[in-house]
C-alpha cells in the first residue's frame, strides 16, 4: 500500500516525513527498549514461535524430531519458576562454593579448563574460528573478558559522571542479589569493591568498540610459548593444551595490548580476581533462579537501555530455549514459515544482486584493472545462505535434558557439550556454509572470513520484502539489505579479505589509498553528527556506512531496472524499513557500542548521497536534505 506522504516535508526530512506520524502513535513495549522496523518482526516472530511452543509444550502438537523434542523439554523446566522458589538457590551456591574454595592462582589452573567448558568466569577468552590468513582450518583465538560497563570508553576521565552513575546502578544491584544469597552485608560490600577493582585493572587495557572495528588489528599471531610468556600467574600453554587437547604452531591474539598488561593485572591480585569471578557468576546464574531473582538482576540492563520491565516468564523461557537449540528453533521456522519455494526466490534474488554488483565493478570508474578482476573475482566466490540451513549440525543430536535437574544444572551440561565441540573443531577444516545463526533472526550478515553472504528467514518479510509490494518498494527494503551484505566484502574492513577469506591485500598501492581516502569522507559525513544529545563516532561506524551507501545505490540501479521502477517508492521504503521508536538511554548506549549509525541517519544520509533522490522529489539548494554534489560521499 502505497501511503501519501508530503512532499515538502520529505524534502526537509525523508525520515520524520515517511515515519513521523507512526512515531507519534507507537508504544515502546515496557519489556523492550524500541518497537519499530526489525523490531515489529521480531515480536511477530516471538508470538508465532511462543505459541507454538505451547502447543508442542501440552502437548496438543507432537513432533518426531528428537532435537525438536529436547527443546521443548528445556522450554518447559525453564517455565518452572514456582519450584525453583520452592528450592531456593541451592543450584547457584554449589558453584559458589566450590569458587569461595579457591584459595590461589594454582587452584584455580586446577580447574581452569573446566570453567571454560562451563561458560565460568576467566582473565582470557578462547575461541575458534577460522584462521584469517589460511581460512581453510579452524584456528584459536583469544581475548580479553567483558567489563561491568557497555564500553571501555564509559571509562574515560569525560565520562566520569555517566560512570559512577552506573556503576552505583550496578553495584546497587549486585548487593541486593547477594542480600538474597544470604551474604553477609559487609563481606558482600568487600567482594562487590573487590570485583570493581578487578574491573578497573582490565579498563585501561580491552579495546573499545571503535577499535574493535578495525580487523586490520585483530590478527596477531603468537607461538603458545610467546603468549604463556604473558604471564607467570597462570599457566596459559596448560591449559590450552588441555582445551584443544595439542599445542597449536600459533594462537591467534586479538588484543595484544591486554596481554602485555596481563601479568600486572593478575600479580598481588588473586582476592580481586576472586570477587570478581564470584560476581560474575552471581550474575550469570542469578535469572535462572526465582522470577524476583531474575528482575533483581536485570536491574542495571534495563537501566542502560530504558526498559521498564523484564521480559515476561513465557518469553524468558521461550528465548533460553531458542537460544541454546538456535538452528533447531531456525530450522522449525523456516521449513514452518518460509519454505523452499520462499528459499529459492530469493536466493534468485540475492544471485541477481550479485550480477548488478557485478557489473557495477566492471564499470567502476576509480579502480584500477588488477584490482576490479580480483573484485569481481570475489564475488564469483561469494556463498550465498538464504532461508534456513538444509541441515542441522550434529552437535544438536547430543543435546540432552534432564526434566529432573535444576535449570542451572541443565544449561551448564548444555553449555560444556557446546563448547566441547567447539574446542573439538580446531585444527580441522572450516565448514564454510556452517550456519551461524538461526533462521528465526532478523538480521542478516557477512562473514569476511569466510567470503559468505547470510539471510535468515525471519527478514524476508514486510517492509523488507512481500509480494503485494511494488517491485521498487522491495528493492528499496529487501533489495537494499541484500547489497548492504554484499557490500561488506567491499568495505574498510571486507576489503582487507580475498576471496577465499583470507587476510590478503589484493588491492594496488594506489587503489588503496583511493579507497582510503574514499572511506575518509564516509567518516567525516557522519562523524559529530548530534542525536540523542550526543554525538555519533564516524569511525565507529563507518563499515555498516560504507555497506549501507553500496546497497542503496546497487539496489537502486537493480530497481531502475524494473518496467514499473518508481523512485519515489523506492525512498520511501528504504525511510520506512529504519522506523525506530527508542528510550534515550537506548540511543545513546548504541551511539557507543554499535557499530552501526542510528536509523534515522542511515535513511537519511545515505538518500542525500544518491543523486536520485534529488529528482524524484525535486530537492533543490535550500531544502533542509540537500547536500551538494560535491559533499555526497558514492564508493561503491
């Protein structure tokens, strides 16, 4: 349904001209920050799933998928929050206990290896994933663990206020959960300082999220013998061999500037480190507990992103189960609500994107030849997963559940088979169309190491994409998300990867620099631009930048090619499909941590750039949304 909109008002704002009055009438659901655009589908999808759930749950519906069954069954013992009252927190203060044992460094390497496997507090996170300079075999990573606060730039002297507000939120928060355990109010008091402590220790040396964002920076490979040599606390070669169950050539090192830092942190230090892996753990159990348990800890996240209240227990039930069965759930979904017909469309459509881009490369008039051939030749490469996964992994066929157990009990099992599997993977080869997220997402991505393209089944739906909408109006929704993904193997950071994936610079020296100063003026054009009564981080956000304009601009050219191409609908849908109705708070936690640009500034920005959007709705010099030619950033 094509809505009339003012033209005037477009021409000053395409966003508020196109969502203004939605905006006015929406009601951001008290368990949520925002409603709007990527939102509205997920509680759609939420409902569906919820009550199938149910029936599956009482049984009116039976399936004959053993996997199917076991997620059902985790449904149902998290639903049990009136014995879990009854029981009290027995569950939580076993693992307490053996914690509150720890009396040193060497205890704890003791039993250092089965606390990853259990998903339990560490000083350094182990990952696999595949090596970025042979994404052929699957290789170890490592890092530094969360902080208590978004970011580490909450941490910075300017920040000082906003700092102590919250961490005094948090620490109100963490007292009354231990008031509940039965903790001592002063020995409560000494552990939460203590854990503040620890926390301060790791500030100064984690990356922020801007400098997260560079994956230039992220792949530092070390021997095992030149990261043990990070510190004598701990015995890092140990344990790796223990999780892996060899000593690897090399160990990839994602923030090398905490490790250097690593032994300091660690040394005189092991009570901090103590109260900070007991709060940890208070925190990472507290909500599988009792419902007041749950809303207790859920205090401090709904205070960063606006929330008035925690989800319901339906829904919190729901998402756990979901969670820990993700491609069982995905899979359900997608053959329920998707299926192969929807499946092979779009993937059509993603294909034919792919040719458009193709032959934007062919034409692109700043690259030289060397470089648009191995362009061109990368996305010859490019997987494609649409829909759902034509198979499930295995891993899924070992996942048990006792109804007879706790849920505690029941998620750290769960949690142990995972992550055995996973540190099971290292050194072999990469399964490059391995679905990483489940098809009940909505959401899409590129994964550079691996030269993939993804889009669940829980995007393609209206706005994004529907049959009773104009082809124009699918191209400005659909169309555009599709060549935004595409467009991530062009970007700052998917530029730096081949075509098989690989950490390789296939560019010119002076392709390159071109490039360089291409995504410069990407990062001046948001940079400091006010919302929220803050200001956004063009560096932060410039690959999600860079994609955006390269989607838009690739799907209007797809759409242009259309009989019935409207350039007006087209505009008009890409505004809609960033609708957003969000807490302040929320703006401005995702104004430090997303690496993305608030909604409103993607359609709209990205609309000034595109010469098109200037003739189809005859912006002129004046206009509050005109931008001079000369200022419009096009890279791709």
């Amino acid at each position: 349904m094509i809505v009339a909109i003012n033209e005037q008002m477009i021409k000053d704002d395409l966003y508020e001209a196109v969502n203004g009055d939605w905006i006015k009438q929406a009601k951001i659901p008290d368990d949520k920050p925002a409603t709007g655009g990527f939102n509205d589908l997920v509680d759609a999808i939420d409902k569906q799933m919820m009550d199938d759930f149910d029936a599956y749950a009482d049984e009116k519906k039976k399936s004959d998928d053993d996997r199917f069954n076991e997620m059902i069954k985790l449904y149902k013992v998290a639903k049990k929050f009136k014995l879990r009252k009854k029981i009290g927190p027995k569950a939580l203060q076993r693992i307490l206990s053996s914690v509150k044992d720890l009396q040193s460094y060497a205890d704890y390497q003791a039993q250092w290896r089965n606390w990853i496997l259990a998903g339990l507090p560490s000083p350094v996170t182990f990952d696999i994933d595949a090596d970025m300079k042979n994404t052929k075999i699957y290789a170890l990573f490592v890092s530094s663990p969360a902080l208590i606060l978004p970011d580490k730039s909450y941490y910075a002297p300017e920040k000082k206020q906003q700092h102590d507000q919250l961490l005094k939120l948090w620490t109100d928060m963490v007292a009354a959960l231990m008031d509940k355990l039965d903790y001592d109010h002063d020995q409560a008091a000494t552990i939460i300082q203590h854990a503040k402590d620890f926390d301060a220790l790791l500030a100064p040396h984690v990356k922020s999220a801007e400098e997260a964002a560079d994956y230039s920076k992220m792949y530092n490979p070390q021997t095992v013998d030149e990261l043990a040599a990070a510190t004598d606390q701990l015995d890092l070669a140990a344990v790796i061999k223990r999780l892996i169950k060899a000593t690897p050539e090399r160990v990839i090192v994602m923030e090398p500037a905490y490790f250097k830092a690593l032994d300091g942190i660690l040394k005189d230090h092991f009570d901090l480190f103590k109260a900070w892996a007991i709060v940890n753990i208070i925190r990472d159990y507290s909500s599988y507990l009792d419902d007041g348990m749950r809303e207790i800890n859920g205090r401090y996240g709904r205070a960063l992103s606006g929330s008035k209240k925690p989800v319901s227990q339906r829904k919190f039930a729901y998402y756990l189960a979901r969670d820990v069965f993700s491609q069982v759930a995905g899979n359900y979904y997608g053959q329920k609500y998707f299926g192969p017909k929807a499946k092979a469309d779009v993937h059509h459509m993603v294909e034919q994107m792919v040719k458009v881009y193709k032959n934007r490369l062919a034409n692109n008039d700043w690259l030289s030849k060397a470089t648009r051939e191995k362009a061109i030749l990368k996305l010859d490469k490019l997987g494609i997963q649409v829909g759902y996964p034509d198979k499930i992994p295995a891993i899924y066929d070992q996942l048990k559940v006792d109804d007879g157990e706790s849920l505690i009990a029941n998620l750290n099992q769960l949690t142990i088979i995972k992550n055995r599997d996973m540190f099971k993977r290292w050194g072999k080869p990469v399964d490059r169309m391995r679905w990483e997220m489940s098809a009940a997402t909505v959401n899409a991505y590129y994964h550079p190491f691996k030269n993939i393209i993804v889009f669940p089944a829980a995007i393609l739906q209206a706005s994004f994409y529907s049959l009773k909408q104009t082809s124009s109006q699918n191209y400005g929704g659909i169309g555009a998300v599709i060549a935004h993904e595409i467009s991530h193997a062009f970007d700052n950071n998917g530029a730096l990867f081949d075509e098989y994936g690989n950490l390789h610079n296939w560019w010119t020296k002076e392709d390159s620099t071109h490039f360089k100063q291409l995504a410069q003026r990407m990062i001046k054009e948001f940079d400091g631009v006010p919302f929220a009564g803050q200001r956004v981080n063009g560096k932060l956000t410039v690959s999600e930048n860079i994609a955006d304009g390269g989607g838009l601009s690739c799907a209007l050219e797809a759409a242009k090619e259309e009989n019935d191409f409207n350039a007006r609908e087209f505009f008009i849908n890409w505004a809609t499909i960033w609708r957003m109705k969000a807490t302040k708070q929320y703006d401005q936690l995702l104004l430090a941590i997303d690496v993305h640009a608030p909604q409103k500034l993607r359609a709209n920005i990205q609309a000034q750039n595109q010469a098109d959007f200037y003739t189809a709705f005859n912006v002129q010099p004046g206009d509050r949304m005109y931008r001079k030619p000369a200022d419009r950033v096009n890279i791709w």
